[in-house]
C-alpha cells in the first residue's frame, strides 16, 4: 500500500467536493497534483501543492484556497494537524495509529510490500553493457551492468514486461582489431617468438586460448590465405569465444540477459538499408556537406565532402549526422537507427539504453533518430554511466595482470564479493563519478554502506531468534496478532514512517529509472532501525525484546520484521543478498 497515493486519493475527493460546491471550476485539472514528503520533517508528514496547482480553475488566491481544502481535510480523523505554509502548500500531521496500521499491511505482503502496477505490464526494452566483444568486462563495464540489470528488477517490480539486451558490436573495426590480435597469438601457439604485441593490437594474455583454439582449428596453413581469409577465419573463433566470455564475467556479477542481438546481422539482413530507406521516404535523407562544429575537435564521422545525412537537427539534434563514409560504407550511427528500429517492430515504444561516460554527446542524435523511425511512437531514454575510479586505501588502482590495460570486472568480484560490487555500484546517481576503494568496500563500519544496510538485516533476524528462545517459535501470522498500538514511541513511530514510505519510493524510482534511489533509501532505513537498536541500550523500556511483557515484545518484534521485509525487497532490486547473520 502506497500510503502517500492513499491520501493523494483523499485530498482528491476534497477537491472534487470543492467542485460540487462551485468553489473550484470542474475543468480542474489534477494530475498535476502532489503528495509528497516535505523537505523539513518538523513541517508534518506530507505536504500537497493542490492548493497552488487549482487556484487558477478558482477565483480563490492559493492561500485561501489551501484555507478550504484544509477544512475539508480536517474532518479525517487520520489527520491531526494541518498548516498551511509559503505560497500555498498545505502541510499534514498523521495520527500514530496510521503508521501503526502497516505493520499488518507489511506482514501480509512480506517481501512483495512495495510493488506496484503503475507500469500496466508495458513492454521495455533496456540495453546495457553493450560492450565490444573485443575483451573481459572492466570495472566500468560492471557499473553500467549493474544499473541496467537493477533498473530491469525495479521495472518488473513495478508492473512492466523488462526485456533485459545485449547489442553486440560486432561489424566495426576494433573486430579487426582483434582478429589480427587473435592471429598473432595464434603464431605464438604454433611455437613463433612473437616479442611485444605490436601498438595498436590487443596485448591481454585472455588472447592465447583464442590463438590456440585457431592454431588447432586451422594450424599453420591458414597464414598461406589471403590477408582478408585469415581476418574472417579468426573473427569466426574470436567473437564467440570474446562472448562467451563477457557472459561467464557478467554471470559471476549476476548479470544476465535475455537477448542477444548482433550488430553484423542488421547489416546481413538488410535490417540498415530498410531503416534509412524508411528515413529517405520520410524526406529526412539528403545529400550535403556538413561543417565541422566550431571551437571543437571534428568528430570521426565528419569528413570535407559530400555525405549522405539525416536531418536530425528537425528533431532536436545540434546538427544534422552522416550515415555514410565518403568510401560508400555506413557509419556506426545507420546501424544503431536499425537496431532500435527492431526494437521498436518488436513491440517495445518505451527503450532505455544504459552507456558509458564517453558516448554522451551521441544521446541527442540517437534520440532524434529513434522520434523520426517510429515517426514519434518511440521514446527513448538514455542513462549515462560515469567512470568508476578504483582504489586501495587511497591509492589509485590501474593495471591489470590479466588485461593488460584495465582492471577487469572479474578481479574486483573474486576479491570484495559480487553483493559489495553491485551496492557500490548504486551508491551515487549514475551520472556522478564513483570512487571505489577496495579496503573501504570491506570494512564493518557504518561508513561502508553495504555492511551497514546487511547488518542491519542481520541484527533483526538475531533478534527474532533471541525472542524465540524465550517465547518458542514465532511466525508472521502471530506477529499479525500482535498489538501495533504498543508501537508508541517517537523513534519507533518514526521507524514506521521510513518503512511506510518504501512503496512510495520504488514507485518514483522506476518512473524516473533510477534504481540509486532504493540503495539511497536503504541505508536511510538501517540508519533509523540502528538509531532505535542503540536507543534501546540507553533506555531499557526500548528495547525490541522486554522477558516480562510478550505482548510488547510482539509488538516491536511485528515492527522490526517489517523492515527486515524491506530491506530484503530492496536488496533483491539491487541483487544482493540479505544476510541473516555476519561474523
């Protein structure tokens, strides 16, 4: 139960009573109506801006508008206080049987409290990783995986159909690249001193089983092919074995998706020609030459002469893009307009693709692609995934055994753990950069938010097996007898309200498609729980197990199981485990 959307429904019903009375005009609109917690909790419980929304459907000033909803308000006997503040907002105080009354709706949900049917099971699309297939996952990479794959749990916990999809980048040049890399390894495995890997190619040691499997597959015959034969015979080992790969390192996260689909395929099929075919019959392909953006560096795909262009500055791009090289061979940006394209013809209008720091400036584009393909039945939201800066006490972390060049995904799970990773990952908004300190993300402090949210989880579980010793089992449905009245005091009332508050939550974070918001409110909740737990060794009559009063004990134990629920609910939106006890 979203206790904010309960009460959004009520002050719904005072305004359309206001209606009836002629007092508000009935072409109000009130979606644009808000319930939310205020910014200062002495302000009350909620805080509603209808007052200041509807006044202009009223010839009532806000203020004296907020005066009539207020009175209409204060008949509800859940409300115990009403102030009307600044411009117009009215602010609520709730009676403490409100909070009281979830412990039941909690208890009964267990851990589906929170979930929600705003997405009406709409189909989305969400892409993330999409790395090349070129390597092992670096510690950026798990950044992206992880918001990706937490967004696609909170999406599906809001009622959507979650696609969860991997593009495969592979008709570019880095998959020469690694062909020719792959090649020289190969030598290697046949016994040729090969020295330094030569600049520009690959140098990472996970490319000498690819060399072995070749040498083994081919042997040293296959160098007797044309330059272009031995490039394909190596894509044809290295690809799949570069995928197979990233999805064992993905796996180890708990990454997983349900689609694979390859960017070679969209050339093969047609799927590119048909897309910008479907452009050029819309009038938004033309030939021209495009002019280097002023006081910055060209980007690649800019060349002095004449190209074949979308229009997508009609769409709200900067400038208008190339689709073709000079040579006649499509850009990356043609393929791109195929793939979402597909997206679109297989049912998703609503697509979110999770990429990294350095394909920022590529989002309007691929926006104003993705509006003109679907001729405006396509949304597209883009979520951009900083760099992730590793540590060690302090000190930066930058080479890898393994890669080479980078520190892979795989390193850093085998030493703190996939649960500490994808917390972390979680702890700042996408878009703001992330340190991650290796001795930190593993210290038992509050300072290190993954333990403090766990602990608290595993605190609750020992207190319940306490309680059990002295009053034999317990299970939800006498936790659901008990009386929550005995829940009175301002810290647990307070625990209460940080609980009732997580439907709330989940609901705004999946609109807004941020999954930060439930690790954010996570260590809220353990803050308020451990701040009650430590209470209760300064005052005796607050602590969650009394020997002498079950009825009170069954009562805090109803509370603190309530909020073992939520932090069980939110951990597996981000894909960690509750822990039930720590050593």
């Amino acid at each position: 139960m979203n206790i904010f959307a309960a009460f959004r429904a009520r002050i719904d019903e005072s305004i359309r009573e206001l209606i009836q009375q002629g007092v508000v005009n009935d072409s109000a609109d009130l979606s644009r109506i808000s319930v939310e917690p205020p910014r200062e909790a002495s302000h009350g419980d909620m805080a509603t801006n209808a007052a200041m929304v509807l006044s202009k459907f009223s010839e009532l000033q806000p203020l004296d508008l907020a005066g009539k909803i207020a009175d209409l308000l204060s008949e509800d006997k859940d409300i115990v206080a009403i102030d009307i503040a600044g411009p117009g907002f009215i602010n609520l105080s709730l009676a403490p049987s409100v909070w009281q009354g979830q412990v039941a709706n909690v208890l009964r949900a267990g851990t589906a409290y929170g979930n929600s049917d705003i997405g009406a099971e709409d189909k989305v699309n969400i892409e993330y990783v999409s790395a090349n297939p070129t390597g092992p996952m670096h510690v950026g990479h798990a950044r992206g995986a992880v918001v990706g794959d937490a967004l696609a749990r909170l999406l599906e916990r809001a009622n959507y159909q979650v696609t969860r999809e991997y593009y495969i980048n592979d008709a570019g040049s880095q998959t020469d690249t690694l062909a020719r890399s792959a090649l020289i390894r190969m030598r290697e495995a046949l016994g040729e001193d090969i020295g330094d890997i030569p600049e520009g190619l690959y140098p990472g040691d996970y490319l000498i089983g690819v060399g072995q499997a070749l040498a083994t597959e081919y042997g040293a015959a296959l160098f007797e092919n044309p330059e272009v034969e031995q490039i394909a015979a190596a894509k044809s080992m290295a690809l799949p074995m570069m995928m197979e790969m990233i999805k064992d390192d993905l796996d180890v996260l708990g990454v997983n998706h349900d689609v694979f689909l390859s960017e070679q395929s969209l050339h093969d099929s047609g799927a590119v020609d048909n897309s910008i075919s479907r452009l050029d019959e819309m009038g938004l392909i033309y030939e021209g030459v495009l002019e280097p953006p002023k006081g910055k560096t060209p980007p690649p795909d800019w060349e002095p002469s004449p190209q074949t262009l979308f229009k997508s500055s009609e769409f709200g791009d900067d400038s208008d893009r190339a689709l073709k090289k000079s040579d006649g061979s499509w850009t990356y940006f043609a393929p791109d307009i195929a793939c979402h394209l597909d997206k679109f013809e297989r049912g998703y209008k609503q697509m979110i693709d999770v990429w990294g720091a350095d394909h920022a400036g590529y989002i309007k584009r691929m926006k104003s692609a993705v509006t003109a393909v679907t001729a405006g039945a396509g949304n597209l939201d883009v979520k951009i995934c900083q760099m992730v800066k590793l540590m060690r006490d302090g000190e930066p972390v930058k080479m890898s055994k393994r890669a080479g060049q980078f520190i892979t995904l795989r390193e850093v799970v085998d030493e703190v753990g996939k649960d500490v990773v994808r917390f972390m990952m979680l702890t700042r908004k996408n878009d703001a950069p992330l340190e991650f300190d290796f001795v930190k993300v593993q210290e038992q402090s509050r300072d290190n938010p993954v333990f403090y949210v766990q602990y608290a989880h595993a605190r609750i579980c020992s207190v319940i097996r306490n309680a059990e010793e002295i009053f034999g089992a317990i299970n939800d449905d006498d936790l659901a007898d008990a009386d929550a009245h005995l829940i009175g005091d301002p810290a647990e009332i307070a625990l209460l309200k940080m609980i009732s508050a997580f439907p709330r939550v989940l609901e705004s974070a999946a609109v807004n498609h941020e999954p930060h918001r439930i690790a954010f409110y996570l260590q809220d909740l353990a803050s308020t729980f451990h701040s009650l737990w430590n209470l209760g060794k300064e005052r005796p009559d607050l602590k969650f197990i009394i020997e002498d009063k079950k009825n009170v004990t069954m009562a805090r134990v109803s509370m603190i199981r309530c909020c073992a629920f939520v932090i069980a609910s939110g951990l597996d939106i981000i894909g960690v485990r509750p822990e039930e006890e720590m050593r």
